[in-house]
C-alpha cells in the first residue's frame, strides 16, 4: 500500500479513522493477477446470469446473489448492480435494435431502493421503454425471487449509432 500523505490542516485521529474506513470498504486488497485484465469484471457478472425468457422489447434473467459480488454488508454491491443493469439493458436494447447499429451507453440511473443478501436469488426484468432512430431507452427492474419485493430500479439510455463503413 502506498504512504499516506497527511494534511496538516487534518487532525490525524481524522485521518485514522478515515482509513480504517477505506480499509473495510476492501479498498486497500490487493487484486489477484488472475482478476485483472480487459473484461475479467465483466465475464464475473456475466456467469451470474441466467436468461429465463427473451421477447421483443423484453428480457428476464436470473441469478443467486454470490459472495464476490457483495459489499462489506453480505449484500449486492451496488457496482454489480450497475454492471448487470447495463448488460441486461443492452441485451433487451438489440432484441428491437436492428443489427447494423452499434449501441453505446448514454446514461444509467439506479434506484436502490431495498437490498439483495447474499446467495438471495434475484429476478431482473428489463423492457424497452422507447426505441427511436437515434436512441434506445430500457428500463430494469430487481426483485428478490420469493417474496417479489422490488429492491432495484434502473434505466438505461442508449445511442443508436451506425457502423461506420470503411
């Protein structure tokens, strides 16, 4: 881990307890070689995933809540959140997007509303909102499998761009 460069206007007790703080939130681990790397985070979230049902304009998929991707709290880390959002938003995106557009991510809103536990098992329905010429909105909902308690609420926003012919 690196030195920590105090501030002299900060009192160290602060500073203390500021990185014990980080150090819980697991921001001082370091990363096993094998996990870094183009797509590594990705791929972890992607083998979550279990497509349940595929409609035009609609998409349902699956998962257990896994210890790797929850917080210092044993919930779903809102960064997993986030990343399984986008690759189910973009999935649902392409069953109305025709296939010569390439679609990039414009804006991604999350509403966390409850918690996902750990090895809790999570129902994610995402459906196009709108799709246009130019963009792709979806919106995604979460919820936790048995008692259909809604517990994450996102919406993605997509740019419907053609491919460049070169």
């Amino acid at each position: 881990m690196a030195a920590i460069v105090e501030s002299k206007e900060i009192p160290s007790e602060t500073v203390a307890k500021f990185t014990e703080y980080m150090m819980g939130l697991g921001t001082c681990t370091v990363i096993p070689t094998k996990y870094e790397g183009e797509g590594v985070n990705s791929d972890l979230i992607r083998s979550l995933l279990k497509v349940q049902h595929i409609h035009r304009g609609r998409l349902t998929c699956s998962f257990t809540v896994k210890p790797f991707a929850c917080n210092r709290y044993n919930t779903l880390h809102g960064g997993a959140i986030g990343s399984i959002a986008e690759i189910v938003a973009l999935a649902c995106a392409r069953t109305v997007v025709n296939k010569d557009k390439e679609l990039f991510l414009g804006e991604l809103s999350v509403s966390y509303l409850s918690v996902a536990v750990n090895q809790a098992e999570v129902m994610v329905d995402a459906s196009v909102v709108r799709s246009g010429k130019n963009l792709t909105v979806v919106a995604i909902e979460f919820k936790i499998k048995d008692t259909e308690r809604l517990t994450y609420m996102c919406r993605a926003t997509f740019y419907n761009m053609p491919v460049a012919s070169l």
